[in-house]
C-alpha cells in the first residue's frame, strides 16, 4: 500500500470553531446584563454585608474576623477593612458608574480603617487593598482635573491610604534574603507568634513590584519599589539549572521548601509580574527573566494542550497530575507576549473543561474530570477569553464569554448577589463571594462585550494587575508623562514582547499626579506599545510566504516533512485518545524567517479547517437486527476519509461484527478480519491508522467507539483526515451508544453488520450534527432517529434499510437467531440513540 498519509486536523493550535457572528444588539445585552450583574453583587454587599470585607450571599450577612468561623488561610485575606468595597472601586469606574465611585471613595475616606489587630496575607493585601487604592486614586484624581464635579472634594486621600498600608506591610521584608513573610499583623507588625511562619509561597513574594513601583513614583519614595525589586531579584537568583522556580521558599535561607514548578497556585503571577514589570516600567531585564522562564514552562511543563506541574529541578518528571484552575490566567498572558497562537490552543482544553462542567473545578485531571470540584466564579478563564477576543476578534470568545456569563446568572445567582460552589457537579452552593467576584470577574465579563465608546478608560493607558486593577502606565514611566514614538526601540525575537520603551530617567516622580494637575496626553507610552505590537503582530499575520508544505499536503512518516514542521517550530503532539495536537513557539523556529513559514502554515491550517467545518457533516445509523425485525437503532459520526456513505452510487458492505486485537487498533491486527467489521477502541493513535490496520486485516468496515462517556452537551464527532486510499468505511460512536455492540460480543453473540448509503433525513441532521473534527466541541445534542424507524409507540418496526446512512447490526447464536437474548424491544429501548 505504501507510505501511509493522513491530515493532521484534530486539535489545532489556533482552533477556531465555526459559530454564528454575534450582533451588536446582542453584544450590547451582554454587556449591559454583565453590569447588571455586578451592582447585584455590589448592592447586597453594601446592603447586607458592608463594612465587613466579604459578604456572605446565602446568609445575606458580612464575614467577619474574629466573629465568623474561621477558615484557615483563605481569611488571612480580609483585615477588617471593607476589602470588598476598596476592591470594587476601579471597577466602578470602569462600567461607566461615576456617581456610585464618588460615593464609594467617600466611604473609604470617612469610614475604612487599616489599622486593625488583626494578621493579614501580605499578598492579599498588597493585590487586592494596595492595588484597588492606587487605582481608585489616580481614577479619582483624573476626573477631578477633568473638572468632574462628583470628585471635586477629592484631595488624593487614598493615596495616603495607600501609603499607610503599604507602610504597615513593609515589617514583613525585613528578612535575611528580602523575601517578606507571609503574614504581618496591620497594628503591630512582625509579631512573635508570625515569626516562626519562614516558608511563602512564590507569588506571594514575587506579586508586589506593579503596586509598590507604582506607590514609589508617586510619592517619591522609593522604598517601596527597593524593597519589591529585591524580592523578585532573590527569587530569580534562586531560578534551577532548567530556569525553573518552586512553589515555596525559605524567606531566611533561601531555600526551595517546595519544589513542585507550575503555572498554577503558588508560582502564577510571579511570572505574570515579570512580563508586566516590563511593560510597565520599561525595565528590559524582566522581559529577559520572563522569556527565559516562558521557555522552560512550554519545553518542560506542556503536556498537550495543558500544563502539568514538574520537578523544578527534573523537569521531565510530572509532580503532579491534574492541572489548577488558577492556570487559566496562563492564556491571557501569552497574549501579552505575543503568542497567540499558543494561548489559543491552552485555552481550548480550557473551554472544553468549562462547557463540560458548567464551571471550572478548582483542579481538573488531563482529560477534564474534576479533582476538586469547588469553584469560586474565579475570573482566570474570562480574563484568557477576553484578552484572547481582544487579539483575534474571534467570535468565539464571544460565545464562550456567554456560556459564562449565562451558567453563573442561571447557577450561582441568589438573593444576595451570587454564591460560590461547593460542588459543580451537583451546583451546590458555598456561602461565600470573595472580593475578586467584583475586581475581577465581572468586570472581564463586562469588558468582553462592551464596545471601545462603552468604556470611559482607555483601556491602552493601563497595565491590568493580577487583581486587574488598572494602573497607569504614565505614572510610572518618570522622567515625562509623554514618551515620543521616536523613542521606542524594539526588535522581533520570537514575541512581540520584545518592545523596549526608553525613558531618559526612570525614577523621577510625578509630582503633577500629587497636585491633579495632570497631562493632557497620557497615552503616548502605550500607543507606542500598542502600535509596535500590532506592527509586529500585522507582520507576521500578513507578510504573505511562499509555504515549502502545504497542511493538506503533509505526511506524517514522511522524514523531511516533520523536519520542515520542527524548523518552522511547529511540534506534534499526539494525545491519548487519539487527538492531535499542532503548537507553534516562535523561540523554537530555525530561523525567524522559519518562524514567519510556520505562523503561515498554522493559518493555512485553521483555513483548511474552516473549510472542512463548512462542508455538510456526515453521520450513519447502526441499526441492531434480529432476523425479521429492527432491534435496536444508534446514530453514529461519519468518516471524511475513505467511502463517501452519503454519495450515489450506493455502498454496501455486510459482515459478522469482530473487536480487534489490539482493541484499539494502532498496530497489525493479530486476529484475521476478512469479511468482518470491526469494532475498535478509540485513543492512543490517529483514525486513519486505525482504518488502515483493519483494512490490511481483511475488515469490510470499521465501528470506533469511544472509551470514555459522553460529556453533557457532547456531540457526535465526524472523523478527519488524509484518507482517499482508505478502501472500507467506518463511523464514530460514544462508549454508551457502544454498550449493547459490545455486551453482545461478550455475552458470545456474533453481531452482522451492514453498512448502507443514501442522504440522512433533515430530521437527524437537526438533531445530530456531529462535528467535523476529532475535537469534541460541545453543543446541543439530540441522537433521536427519525420517525420512519419507529412505531407510534417508540418500538423499532421491522421494516427494510431505510433512506438513510446506516449501519445495521444482526445478533445471532450458534443455535441461530436468538429472539430472548434479554433486550426489550418496546419503550424507549428500541431506536433510542441517546441511551
């Protein structure tokens, strides 16, 4: 037969799904049902729960420290200080709603304390109170000086508030290596009882240098920014031979406690800090530190299109094998870093993870089963989905954005704003909405859907915090609050990250900031970025190249063609259940121009698929016989490779039904086929190969069945790939569809099958459309046959093969037929594809 080739499509690194263009009127409800949703949330707070920091929805009443049960770490993040209100404030500002930001700052003026005696996470504290106050203040003081009336009382108060906080956080950098504690009590400090507490977490330590860089260039002390800077300097001097970090720290010694390396809890926003440490202080030594650690996360930590956690110091071993949810920021800032292509492929396990579930678990294996099943409407997954929208325009962000927005407003809305899960599999409720709720979640929401004149911000001036707080960029960028196009210098080293702002001198305060007599143009900076980034991001979407391989050309044992893919930085990555998986890294390209080659290729690539998801979906029936009747009818996905079932003239295939061995089909078959069809299981190999397998055997036909159940919303898939040698047909179904295939086989019946052509019925292709990739991407599903398969009361009719593609299944014994063989054949039993 020769060189065996197939079409690599199932799991793409930019996997784009074909949905419907979303309307500027619907858009536009999302929008405004996304806000509505916020000041649900930030009217119960304030109604039911302020001054405490959290509100609890389902008892409609404030979390207290010190009166409500205590749980452990997770309250370390509330001082007594309205968090919840000081968290919510740029989010205000954000929707539009001025009158309800003058009146919350006004709060926070007169009424918030920061001085209680109570211990605080030093990193809580700095993301969510820290970074909300230098937000809300530079908001407020630009709307002062833009002669707002509603803040014409404004006299930069929570900028002094944010001083005294920081102040009364800054005890705990006073350590051996500069690393802070973990814990610091607000009145009196570095207390005995903390003392003993030497080991925090990487993020912890590495997540303060946007807030107290942005503290020191307005008030002129640089303490701050010193202190955060060696934080980050003792982390990165503590890097692994393999640029790795760990997840906790000795703050004395300097010693790794933990050594687990991942982009999850305990690690993430360090690296997110690197990145925009650059991009808000121009500092190219953060670009270089983030590069390096980007690097090894993708080379060590990929596996697939997820992230496992590694050993930082033997990165080849998984130290742990589900991945955290707190993970899915991950996308959003391989956005900034310009490798799209590469968030949108780690995004897609994601959206299958959420429209799975409804709602992320807080951990989840590979394969998308929980391992954790709480969440707490965590904004991570937005965050990815919004900034991905923002560089792609992809509707499909859009639409994944609204099954969000949707299952929290149907699941997790109560009286009293909306409630977190303790369990997403049975949606039960967990009396508790954190802070970020508001920071965070909503106002991702809210930004996905909302047009650029629905903004009062111009969202380019700002950097986004882990907390997504905005700061401005022209703060801290000293010297002038204007930094000329001239003055920009990058070059294209694998990111478009790679741009470096110049500033004569980067330490000079902003003392216009402190009076509100401010700039009247403060973008300058970030439309530099922006306008290099999109440069750089235009070049390599557009710059047309002449491809040496053409996707619909490629054969995977063909030697020259992998090493034109690996050249171009193009990897392979097959996955367990038969998925493959194409991701491409710039930094792993030959050459730039390689590089260039391999960005063509994977939009060659999405065209191909787009192309292919146009096509009208293929799908026949597996009808289970008796000698004289219908027993039995299931609806199964089509192949786009080998005999077209649904073209005239019609093909006909029949024979006893055999499983393989190896069951799944990846090698020759040990077992002689002739004349049979066979039945194989999915994974650990492509489609095709597995035809291929059976068809050198002697099969008449193929029957893959999935190994695992069925998703809730899951459709049929439709088989892809290179295969117009294959000479046997072969359809899809899901391991329940399977079920009464393979009781047969093991109860000793030989099953006959036949495989039948003609056009489905608009009926079933209505109900069961499958997709045309092996990527499962999940919709409504609906397996019903049609009517003319069955009698008025749901029992199959023994009939002749129908007008449709169908596969019929005859069960027999060595006695002959066996008409008792335990099936019913009236109620939903008979003809029901949806078991």
């Amino acid at each position: 037969m020769g060189s065996t080739r197939w079409l690599l499509l199932s799991s793409i690194a930019i996997c784009v799904a074909s949905v419907r263009a979303m309307s500027n009127a619907e858009k536009s409800l999302l929008r405004d049902e996304a806000k509505e949703m916020f000041f649900h949330a930030y009217n119960s707070y304030l109604n039911n729960a302020y001054p405490a920091d959290e509100l609890k929805p389902l008892s409609c009443s404030g979390r207290v420290r010190g009166v409500d049960a205590s749980r452990g770490d997770v309250d370390d993040a509330m001082g007594n200080f309205a968090m919840t209100l000081i968290d919510s404030l740029d989010t205000l500002v954000v929707l539009g709603a001025i009158q309800e930001f003058s009146e919350a700052v006004k709060r926070v003026r007169f009424e918030v304390r920061l001085d209680s005696d109570v211990v605080v996470s030093v990193f809580e504290t700095n993301i969510r109170v820290l970074g909300g106050l230098l937000s809300a203040h530079y908001f407020a003081a630009t709307l002062k000086a833009q002669h707002e009336p509603l803040l014409s009382w404004y006299d930069n108060e929570l900028l002094g508030m944010a001083k005294e906080i920081a102040d009364r956080l800054l005890p705990a950098f006073e350590t051996g290596t500069g690393i802070p504690y973990p814990r610091v009590n607000l009145r009196y400090g570095m207390v005995s009882s903390l003392l003993s507490t030497t080991s925090t977490c990487t993020a912890c330590a590495g997540t303060m240098l946007l807030e107290f860089a942005t503290l020191s260039r307005l008030t002129g002390d640089f303490t701050y920014e010193e202190k955060a800077r060696k934080a980050m300097d003792a982390i990165w001097q503590r890097r692994s031979p393999h640029l790795l970090v760990g997840t906790t720290i000795d703050v004395h010694t300097g010693e790794w406690r933990e050594q687990d390396s991942g982009v999850g809890a305990g690690i993430d926003s360090y690296y997110e800090y690197c990145l925009k440490a650059y991009v808000l202080l121009g500092d190219a030594e953060y670009l270089d530190r983030f590069n390096r650690h980007y690097e090894a996360v993708m080379n060590y930590g990929r596996r697939g299109n997820t992230l496992l956690d590694v050993h930082m110091y033997n990165p080849n071993n998984v130290a742990q094998s589900f991945v955290d949810s707190l993970g899915a920021f991950w996308p959003g800032l391989q956005v900034l870093a310009g490798e799209v292509p590469a968030a949108a492929d780690l995004f897609s396990h994601m959206e299958h993870v959420v429209k799975r579930h409804k709602f992320m678990p807080e951990a989840y294996s590979v394969d998308g089963d929980g391992y954790w099943w709480h969440h707490f409407l965590r904004p991570e997954f937005a965050e990815s989905a919004y900034f991905l929208h923002q560089a792609t325009g992809s509707e499909r962000y859009l639409e994944i954005g609204k099954t969000l927005l949707k299952n929290i407003q149907q699941h997790a809305r109560v009286k009293c704003g909306f409630a977190a899960f303790s369990d997403v599999r049975t949606l039960a409720h967990d009396d508790r909405m954190d802070s970020f709720v508001l920071a965070e979640t909503f106002k991702y929401l809210f930004l996905l859907f909302a047009n650029k004149k629905d903004i009062p911000v111009e969202l380019d001036d700002y950097v986004f915090t882990t907390e997504a707080h905005l700061l401005p960029l022209v703060v801290a960028r000293n010297r002038s609050s204007v930094v000329n196009a001239h003055s920009v210098d990058y070059e294209i080293d694998g990111r478009c990250a790679a741009v470096h702002l110049k500033t004569e001198n980067p330490v000079e305060v902003y003392s216009t900031l402190m009076t509100g007599e401010l700039k009247q143009d403060m973008s300058s900076p970030r439309q530099a970025l922006h306008a290099t980034y999109n440069q750089c991001i235009h070049r390599q979407a557009s710059t047309p190249i002449k491809l040496r391989l053409k996707p619909e050309e490629l054969n995977a044992e063909n030697p020259e063609h992998l090493q034109m893919l690996h050249d171009m930085g193009i990897s392979i990555d097959l996955q367990g259940d038969g998925r493959v998986q194409f991701s491409h890294n710039s930094n792993n390209a030959k050459t730039p121009a390689d590089s260039q080659e391999g960005i063509q290729f994977m939009q060659a690539l999405i065209q191909l698929h787009d192309k292919i998801k146009s096509e009208q979906a293929e799908f026949v029936r597996v009808n289970i016989l008796e000698p004289d009747n219908l027993k039995q009818v299931l609806i199964a996905g089509g192949a786009r490779f080998g005999p077209n079932l649904t073209k005239d003239p019609p093909f006909m295939v029949t024979g006893p039904l055999k499983h393989s061995l190896p069951v799944n089909a990846c090698s020759s078959l040990e077992t002689d086929m002739t004349g049979r069809i066979a039945l194989v299981q999915r994974g650990s190999c492509m489609f095709v190969e597995k035809v291929l397998h059976a068809e050198a055997a002697g099969a008449a036909g193929v029957i893959i069945y999935d190994t695992q159940k069925r998703g809730e919303g899951q459709q049929l898939i439709s088989m892809t790939g290179n295969g117009s040698f294959v000479a046997i047909p072969s359809a899809f179904i899901w391991m329940e569809q399977a079920s009464p295939l393979v009781d047969a086989l093991t109860s000793g019946l030989v099953v006959v099958g036949k495989l039948e052509t003609a056009a489905a019925t608009e009926k079933d292709a209505v109900e069961q459309k499958p997709e045309e990739t092996e990527e499962q991407l999940e919709q409504v599903p609906g397996d019903s046959p049609d009517d003319s398969t069955m009698n008025g009361a749901g029992s199959a009719v023994d009939n002749e093969p129908q007008e449709n593609n169908s596969m019929y299944i005859q069960t027999e014994n060595e006695s002959g037929f066996d008409r008792d063989s335990g099936r019913t054949h009236s109620g939903n039993q008979g003809g029901n594809a949806n078991p």
